[in-house]
C-alpha cells in the first residue's frame, strides 16, 4: 500500500492569484457579465412568521370574529358573527350560544367590568350581562337606543357607555349586580343618532364616539363637538377609535388612518403597510406599539418611538408573511405579551411576543425571536445547504430552491447556473484569506470574492479534478492558522491546498476513514477530522492518532467538531450525542442529560461561551454545569459555564444545563440539516438554521434576545367530579329542582339557569326523570354554594360511598398550554407534591373520613411557578364508623357484657346447685371411706400397740439396770409407737452384758428387726455362750442374716432379699474377785463408745 499522501502542484491558491508549477493548469473561469450569462435576480425579502391559528377545527365558535377581550383570570373571549362566544384557556375552547342563554349568536362587541362581569353586544339582541352565574338581557325597553349593539366601554369614573344602532347611552355600574340597569342618553348626546361602531376615552374623561357616516364626536360631559372631513378625516365612516398613552387619538376610517394629536389631524394617505382601506381595530401594546387592523390590507405596525418622528415608517404584515388572513376585525395582547388577531373568516392568530430591532434603514421592526427567512412569495422553499457571512456582514446561503443567495438586511441577490455557476446548490461554503469565499461542489470548489460579487464582471473560479481535487464530494472546507485550505471529501479522505500544491491523505497515510465529514485545529496546532465510521483522526503534521469509542468517544460515526473558548474539543456523533475532549479523556452527554436527541448534526458556540448543538429535534444549548449539591471540598464552584477549565474527571460530578428549541416548545425548528454551517451564528449572535424539512427552511433565531417571562401563570379548577361522574351542582341544589314541564324548561329565571348550566355540563337539558336518578346517585352530598364562570362547590361535604374525587384543572396560558407543566397534592391523603406532570387531571380514590385540601400548581413555559390554589372538602364516614355508630356499639357491647354477665351468674348458680349436690355426695363418700379408714386404723393402732408391747416384753426392766448401774439412766424416746431402737442386758455368770442398738428402719419395720436382732443377741450369748464382744457381735450378724435368708430342702433360697441390718454398740463387763477390779469390753458396728473421765474422750 502506498503510504505516501498525493501531492499535486500547479494549483492556483488564494486570493485567486496563478502561479507557476509543474503542470501550471490555469484554472476555470466564468463571468457573470459575459453574453452568455444573465445578471443575478434581486429580490426584497422578509422573515415569515409561523403563527399558531384556531379556528373550528379547534374548537373555535365561528372563524369570523368580531370581537375579543381578556378577563383578569387571563381566559381569551372571541366574539363571532353566527356562532356566540368562545371562552379559551389554552387548553380547551368552551363555546355559548342562544342554547346557553345568549339572545343572539351575532355578537360585536365584548367587555368587562371593574368586577370581572362580561358585557356582550350583540347585532340585534342587545346588551348581556354575564357575571359567571347568569344572563341578564338588557334592550330598548330597558332604555337602551336600540336592540343593535354596535360597542360598549367602560369609562374611568365607572360608566357603561353603549353605542347602538341609532345612537349613544350609559349607565352606572355602582349598582348591585342583580339589580336592573337604568340606560339615560344625556341631552348632548341626542343629535348623535347614528351607528357608534366604536368609543374611546381620553386622558382628561373625554369620550370619543366613531359613526358609521358621521364622522367622531366629541363629549366632555357639557358639549359635543363633531370632527368630520371637512375638518381633516379621510372618511366620515369610522371604525376604530384609540387614546394611546400620550394622549393621541387614533382614528380609523373606510380610507384609512388619521391621528388627532390636539389640534389637527394627521393623515397617512400613502403609507403601502396602511392601505386606503377600513382600519377595523386600533391597538396599543404592553410596549407601547400601535397596531392597526385592516380590511383587505393585513396589519400595519408602528414602532413606540417611530410614532413620534416626522415621517413615521409602518411595517405591514399580510398573509406573505405568516397571517391567515389579510381581513383584521379584532387586535388584543394576553398576559404573557402574545398577540392575539381575530379575522373576517379565518378564525384567530397568536402571533408570539415581539421586540423591536433596528434595521439597515434605521427603522422599527417587530420580529419575533424565532422566524423563517422568506421571499416575496413567502417562505424560502427547499433546503439551505449551508451559511456563512462575509466581511461585510452580508450573509450568503446556498438553497436547492434557489441556488447561492447573498442576503444584505433587505433584498437577496441569487446566483445559479443562469449566471455561469456549475451547480445550483451547495453542500458548503468557507471564508478563505482577504475576504475570499470558498464553495464546494460534487468534484469541483468554488472561489470568489464578494466585494464584487454585485458588479458587473463577477468573477468564480473553479477547481477540478484537472487542478487535483478530489472527484468525491466536498463536504467540509476548513482554513486553518497557516492559511492552509483543508477539503474534508466523502469517500477521498481529506486534501490539504496550499499556494503551491494539494496534497490528499487517506487510509493509507492512517486517516481513520476515508468519509470526512468536518474538521477544526486545536491550541497546539493539531488538526482534528471528523469521520463517518471511524471515529476522530488528529493530524500533527507528520501522522495521524486516531480515537474512537475504545478511548471513550459516544459514536465512531462523527459529524462536526468544535473548540470551545477554553481550548476543549467538543465532537458531535451520529446516534451518541456529544462528547467533551479535554486533552486527555473523554465525557459524553446524550438524552439522559437533558440534550434534544443524540443525532447531533451541528455544533457553534456564541460570544458568552454558551454552546449550540443543532440535532434530529431541534436546538439544544448547553448554558453551564450545575453541582447536584453542596460540594464538601468548598473550593469547587456550585455553577460553572458552558465552557470551562474543568478536567472531565471532575466535570463529570456536574449536571449539564440544557436547554430545547424545536416546534414541540413552540419554535418552528425541526431537524437540523446535516451539511456545513447549517447551524451558524451570525456577528450579531443571531443563529440561522437550516430545517430538513424544506416547508421550515431557514430559520432566524434570535437566543440572546429571549426573555424569560415571570409573569406566574394563573391556575383555575374547572370542574370537580365525582365518581369519575361529571356533576351538574346546580341540578343538587333544592331550588334549582323545581320544573314545570318534562323537558326540564320553565320560564322561572332559576329553571332557565339550571337548564343551561346542565346543558354546559351534558350537552342537553335533563328531564324530570333524569334529575330524580341524579340526586339519588348523588345522594347525601352537601355544599354551600356555586363559584361563578366555573361552577365548583363550595364547602363540599361527600358521603363515604362517593370518596372518588376527580380535579380537572387548566393553567390560563392560551399561547403555549402544551409546554405547561403541573403538581399537586391531597393533604391528608398524599404525603409529598406528586411529580412534576402535564396531565390536567388528578383522581383520588378510597378516601377515607376527614378534611381534605387539593393544592395545585402550575409551572409556566417559562419555568415560573404559579402561587398555589387550594380546594378543601369532607368526607363523611360510613355509617359503621359514625359517632352514633359508636354509641350503638358501646350500647350493644355493654348489652352484650350485661347478658354474658346474666347468662354466667345463671350458670354459676347451676353449677354451684350441681356441686353442692356432689359435695355431698362426696362427703358421704369421704366419711363413710373415713369410717372405714377409721376402724382400719383402730385395727392397725391396736396390733402396733401390741406390737409395742411385744417390744417391751423383750427390753430390760429399768430396774434391773438400775440394779445394776444405779447411777444409769436410760432415754428411750422411740419416734413412732414402735421403733427400731432398743437397749438390751443380760447377765451370765459374772459377766454382765449390755447394748445400745439401733435397727434400720423406723416404726413397725424397725420393730420387727429389733425383735430379730435381740433374739440373735440372746441366743448367741446364752445359747451359744459367747462372752466375748467382738464374736457376739460376728454370731448375731450371722444369726440375722440366717434369719432373713431361709432356704428350702434342696437348699435354694427362697423368701425376700432384706437388706436391713443393726448398728450396735455392746458393752461385756466382769469382775475379778482377786483384785476386785472391773473389766470391761467393748465392741460395736456404727455406734462408738464415749468414755467420759475429767473430758470427753473417744474410747476408740
């Protein structure tokens, strides 16, 4: 593979001059001034406005209208000329007629009063009171001139003033509102019997009244003073009359404007944006603007301070440049600075929020922040490839409608194939040196210098293959600081021009792809090439370092790139969103964080640092980075700019602050096109962007001009319902049921109320019936009273068994209801605000007793939140957990208790009468089972006392032991009446024998071993003649256990194995008769022998 770039030489460089070289090929001209080639076309141009319009398909009445106004909540009312009154919030249009109340659906005029109430005049039902609740119908017979209503106002000290048909009236309005009005005529006034299309009122309480053929009155309250041609009016026909706030009357005529400054008229008479038509309404903005009405001629505009020069200049605005219709009945502005325009058939405009700019010619337009570029035959068809402005602030733009456009502040000259160009679009264009533009073509660039692009001789050079450009597409032109000329192509990789030769890098010399889709030059002289496929190249002159997702890039498809003012990299990626280079590392954003989409096509920055990124959705702007919370290291900043120092190791702990624009938020911007500079930012900050939707075309967007609104919106609850069931209060309420007929109609007042309040709520009128079944739905719920406009009840209290309540809300926005977000909470219910939503609904379901509080609020588009709007109701417990619920059940429990305690004392004494009954069953049991013990205890006592007898046959007499040893004692104290103990003596021969014996076992067992053991003592002593101790104690063992072991005839043992046995202490005493001296013996088992001297002494 041949690694080395393709270098050709002989090229001619900027600015346009040849030089000399290997193959010196003299590059292609053409001549805009030449035969074969006409002039450029010039035409004057504009911006188009995208104005949102509403008309029946929305929901609108009728698209005639006549009339508008907006009430203090900010509802929009339009009146129509055949279908009533539409009342707007934004979110839905609610619409009466004769069905609801009105006496006519030809309505002209709308106002409103001090107190919120509405006035509406109609063609021939003459004047309506509406306060919210109902009509009020007021005609001749009430003093009015005539039933037809041509306008009404309200004057400074109070009055209504009425123009009708056949002359003027008023009436005091400090009345109560349910009082009839009294309409007077004063006698000045009397003359003016003409129709008063319109009145106005001045500085000083003077009134000002427009007629049909009559010219204007005028009425200080003492006189009347006429104005007609003859004193300067264009048209003694007058349909609009306005006092602006420097006291000017402004007068409107069937051939056009007129202005009273005091002491003459003034007239423009050839003013081409006021044609010599009716000027049907006069308004005066928030800012100071004067907007005219017209019929037939669109709107003229006039600038505040414009109005006070000498020759005043009105910008015109007709359908050419975004009205839906050039018939202007009605011009009124809303809460949020929007222009509202009701037309003679083409329903109404909202035409957004303007600012004035000062132009090339020194006057006054009013251009919204965001509109589209447009021709005389409206907005500029097909799409603009690619935008660049000249030295001379001029902006040129290639259009596939069109061809190369150069557009100075007025008028586009256009540039296509008729003047010599080889194309008629562009996919890019580039400033080169000394003022020179480069366009590039499918195999070819274009250079030309705009200085003389206007004059005859205009010259475009071209280079081509033959000059050694690449045949692919140029898609990319970048200058860089050496004043090398870099053509990013697709598919050809990437060709460097310099004065001498171009020079082409592809794979081969390591480009990452050969499909370069943008380039820019970093702080150190690096070029950076954006590929579609491999990522991002950088070229340091001698080789390329290649990055792609391994490094951390979002997508290896790349579309532009950008440095910021901080020297950071910034790489927009096909389907990955962006990704912020450092130096080192790489940081994406996408979707998550808030960008628009992650097909990022284009990328700018403006002077502030903010950075624009142009994708599939419109235009995100990345405004700075927010902490997420308070940083523990105090040395890093809470906010930080767009464009910062930050290492992406530490920005990554930000959150990026996006912001959107694109026609979901109300801005006419769709998908960003893909070729060069389709996102570009002007020398005024002014963004143009081109759409790939070719009906958008190239769009003006004006960012630094944006002002954020902090008006908060106003917020109403519409309708509540119950059981997901909508409710008509005024049908529950007990004097509103009475009817006299089926249908549910009457000519009672109240009847005609509920009847057309039920209408508003079912869309018909309920029968008898219907009204029966409603109540007894929605039995048991109570309230105090209705609110007037959107009939809610107050103090409501609801049984248990309808606890599902509903809240459908609206934010009055009539402009951007869609971009209105809201939050609220049921206190007692919800612990916290729900999340942030743009449903208008909230249900509530399963909820228990108590008092609740609905608080809502709305967020403006604008991000400004709306004070909260409470609403609190009851709900009653069932009728298990009432308070007489719980006297039942304390009662019904201490029933319950008192007869369990009846039932037990009862069953207590049964039983007590059934145990009495075995006590003494058991008693005779006991005693006669004692009786019997008795005698065998009698029995047993008797033979243990013969036993003990027995016992005492066999024990010494104490006499003979005192006989004896007449200083003895004996202490004999047997536990039982029979013991185991006993003391024995025998005397045989001279020798006495004498032993204290101690049987195991006590009463009769002990008793009957003693007897044992004594007979074994008697018999070894007389019987077997021992004397002495020790072997009488081995016979009696013997003779013991003799006893108590028997054997049979064949010697086996029989019997019981006793293992009793006798501790003994025995005494042999002798005397000598020689020295008459005692001996004594002693022998014992267990027992010892104490002998007892001047001490206790053990004779062991």
């Amino acid at each position: 593979m041949d690694t080395c770039p393709k270098v050709i030489k002989g090229i001619v460089p900027p600015p346009l001059q040849t030089s000399a070289g290997a193959e010196n090929k003299e590059p292609e001209k053409s001549h805009a001034s030449s035969g074969k080639f006409l002039p450029p076309s010039v035409a004057k141009t504009g911006f188009y406005i995208h104005l949102k319009n509403y008309n029946t398909d929305q929901g609108l009445a009728l698209s005639t209208v006549n009339s508008g106004i907006k009430d203090r909540l900010g509802n929009l009312w339009f009146g129509t000329y055949g279908g009533g009154v539409s009342r707007f919030d934004g979110k839905t249009f609610t619409n009466f007629t004769t069905d609801n109340g009105l006496p006519s659906n030809y309505l002209y005029s709308i106002c409103e009063d001090k107190r919120g109430n509405l006035w509406f005049g109609f063609e021939e039902g003459g004047l309506l009171f509406y306060n919210g609740v109902k009509f009020i119908n007021y005609t001749r017979s009430n003093g009015l001139p005539d039933d037809g209503i041509g306008v009404q106002k309200i004057t400074s000290d109070g009055k209504l003033w009425v123009g009708t048909e056949k002359g003027v009236c008023y009436c005091e309005l400090n009345v109560g509102q349910d009082e009839k009005l009294i309409f007077k005529t004063p006698a000045a006034l009397r003359p003016v019997r003409n129709l008063v299309n319109c009145i106005a009122e001045d500085k000083h309480g003077n009134i000002w009244f427009g007629t049909q053929n009559d010219g204007i009155f005028f009425y200080n309250h003492k006189s009347l003073i006429c104005y007609k041609t003859s004193q300067g009016l264009l048209s003694n026909k007058v349909g609009s009359l306005f006092c602006d706030k420097d006291d000017r009357i402004w007068v409107g005529t069937s051939k056009g404007l007129n202005c009273f400054t005091g002491k003459y008229f003034s007239t423009f008479e050839n003013v081409s944006a006021i044609p010599n038509c009716m000027v049907n309404t006069i308004f005066q903005d928030n800012a100071g603007n004067m907007w005219f009405g017209t019929e037939g001629g669109g709107i003229g505009f006039l600038n505040y301070r414009e109005s006070f020069s000498n020759k005043p200049i009105f910008i015109n605005y007709t359908k050419t440049q975004g009205l839906s219709g050039n018939s202007i009945k009605i011009i009124f502005q809303d809460n949020n600075n929007n222009i509202w325009i009701g037309y003679d058939g083409d329903g109404v405009d909202c035409f957004p929020g303007c600012r004035t700019e000062t132009d090339n010619q020194s006057h006054q337009n009013c251009i919204p922040v965001c509109t589209s570029f447009a021709t005389p035959d409206g907005p500029l068809s097909g799409v603009v490839q690619s935008v660049i402005q000249d030295q001379n602030g001029n902006l040129w733009f290639s259009s596939e409608g069109l061809g190369l456009c150069k557009y100075n502040g007025n008028t586009i000259t256009i540039y296509n194939k008729r003047q010599g160009l080889t194309n008629s679009a562009f996919d890019c264009m580039a400033n080169g040196a000394n003022g020179a533009i480069w366009i590039g073509a499918p195999g070819a660039i274009l250079n030309f210098n705009p200085d003389n692009s206007d004059k005859t001789g205009t010259e475009f050079k071209l280079l081509n293959s033959k000059q050694g450009v690449p045949a692919h597409g140029i898609y990319y032109i970048f200058n860089d600081t050496k004043g090398n000329v870099w053509l990013c192509t697709y598919g050809g990789g990437v060709s460097k021009l310099t004065e001498k030769s171009i020079t082409t890098y592809t794979t081969g010399q390591g480009l990452a792809s050969n499909l370069v889709m943008g380039a820019a030059e970093d702080n150190n002289g690096n070029i950076w090439f954006c590929t579609y496929g491999g990522g991002v190249s950088k070229y340091d002159g001698t080789s390329f370092t290649n990055y792609t997702t391994q490094q951390g890039l979002a997508n290896n498809r790349v579309n532009r790139v950008l440095k910021d003012s901080c020297g950071n990299l910034w790489f927009c990626t096909y389907g990955g969103g962006v990704s912020r280079f450092d130096g080192k590392t790489f940081l994406t954003f996408n979707k998550a964080d808030g960008l628009s989409d992650n097909m990022v096509m284009q990328i700018v920055s403006d002077k502030t640092g903010k950075i624009f990124f142009g994708t599939n959705k419109g235009i995100s702007v990345l405004t700075g980075f927010q902490l997420p919370a308070i940083p523990k290291e105090p040395q890093l900043p809470q906010t930080l700019p767009a464009s910062n120092n930050m290492p992406d190791s530490e920005l990554k702990r930000y959150n990026p602050v996006f912001e959107v624009y694109n026609e979901q938020n109300g801005y006419p911007i769709k998908d960003i096109y893909y070729t060069q500079n389709c996102l570009f930012l002007d020398n005024k900050d002014i963004l143009w962007a081109s759409n790939g939707d070719a009906k958008m075309g190239l769009v003006r967007f004006d960012y630094k001009d944006l002002k954020k609104d902090t008006t908060r919106p106003e917020i109403v609850i519409q309708q509540i319902k119950i059981n997901d069931k909508k409710v008509c209060w005024y049908t529950l309420q007990s004097e509103f049921k009475n009817r006299t007929s089926d249908t549910g109609l009457s000519s009672s007042g109240d009847s005609e109320l509920l009847a057309r309040q039920e209408l508003m709520t079912y869309n018909k009128v309920l029968s008898h019936s219907e009204q029966d079944t409603l109540a007894k739905k929605f039995e048991g719920i109570k309230f105090d009273s209705i609110t007037p406009f959107y009939p809610l009840p107050t103090g409501l209290v609801l049984p248990f068994r309808d606890n599902r309540i509903t809240f459908e809300f609206a934010a009055i926005e009539p402009a951007k209801a869609e971009l209105v977000k809201y939050r609220y909470m049921l206190q007692g219910y919800d612990l916290s605000w729900c999340p942030v939503t743009d449903k208008t609904e909230a249900s509530f379901g399963n909820i228990g007793e108590g008092t609740y509080t609905f608080m809502l609020q709305a967020q403006s588009p604008d991000g400004v939140w709306s004070n909260p709007v409470s609403y609190t109701f009851s709900v009653l417990p069932p009728w298990y957990r009432t308070w007489w619920a719980y006297c039942l059940y304390a009662l019904s429990a201490l029933s319950i208790l008192f007869l369990l305690f009846r039932w037990r004392t009862a069953a207590l004494r049964v039983e007590k009468i059934h145990l009495e009954q075995k006590v003494r069953e058991r008693t005779a049991e006991v005693m006669k089972q004692k009786e019997l013990v008795d005698e065998k205890n009698k029995d047993i006592l008797a033979s243990i006392n013969y036993a003990k007898r027995l016992q005492d046959a066999i024990l010494p007499p104490v006499s003979i032991i005192k006989k004896y040893f007449p200083e003895s004692f004996i202490l004999y104290e047997p536990k039982d009446i029979v013991a185991g103990d006993f003391y024995w003596m025998e005397r045989e021969g001279d020798k006495l024998f004498l032993a204290a014996c101690d049987c195991t076992g006590h009463g009769v067992p002990g008793a009957m071993v003693s007897v044992v053991c004594s007979n074994a003592l008697n018999r070894a002593v007389k019987e077997y003649r021992i004397t002495d101790p020790g072997k009488i104690l081995d016979k009696v063992r013997e003779l013991v256990i003799e006893t108590f072991s028997q054997r049979d005839a064949s010697g086996e043992k029989f019997g019981v194995n006793i293992q009793d046995g006798m501790d003994i202490s025995l005494l042999v005493m002798s005397r000598n008769p020689e020295d008459k001296t005692n001996q004594l013996q002693w022998a014992g088992a267990y027992n010892p022998l104490w002998y007892i001297e001047s001490g206790l002494k053990d004779a062991n």
